[in-house]
C-alpha cells in the first residue's frame, strides 16, 4: 500500500537531510515517524504530555521569550548537581 502526504516545505527540507546525512529512506523514515506516533497515540498518552513541535506565539509573548533567551538565569543549585553527576 503506498500513501501519499503533502508535507509542508520546511518538514520536507527537515526530512530530506535527515536522510542525506544518515542514509536512511525519507520513506522509513516518514514510516518510523507515523508509527512511533500512532502507538503513543494508542496507548492513550495524556495530550498534557505530548509535545508539540511547533509553539505558536503571539508577538509580546515572543518579545518575552527573546528577552529570556537573550539573559538565561543561572541555573539552580539542583540543575547544577544534576548536570554534574551525569559528566560523572
């Protein structure tokens, strides 16, 4: 059975050079991506958790969002030991 999905321009690029640059089948790939969705989907995954990959902003939210990106906070105490233990 084949299928046949339009995908928007910048998923389109995303998946052609995945492919190029492992040599996987943009094909498999799509197949991959579907199925491992599909069975997070089926075993009923609260969509609280699932996350999106694209986040819509308005535009004071973005300016908030560039504004905390642009002076990150110090990380906590417990990030800090967490990262540590892990180059351990």
């Amino acid at each position: 059975m084949s299928e046949s999905v339009h995908l928007s321009a910048d998923v389109s690029k995303m998946l052609e050079g995945y492919s190029k640059k492992t040599g996987i089948k943009e094909s498999e790939l799509a197949e991959e991506a579907i199925r491992i969705y599909v069975m997070a989907r089926e075993a009923e995954i609260p969509a609280s958790v699932v996350i999106p990959p694209v986040a819509v902003l308005t535009a004071s939210s973005a300016e908030k969002v560039m504004e905390r990106l642009s002076r990150p906070a110090k990380p906590s105490r417990a990030l800090q030991e967490v990262l540590k233990a892990c180059e351990d």
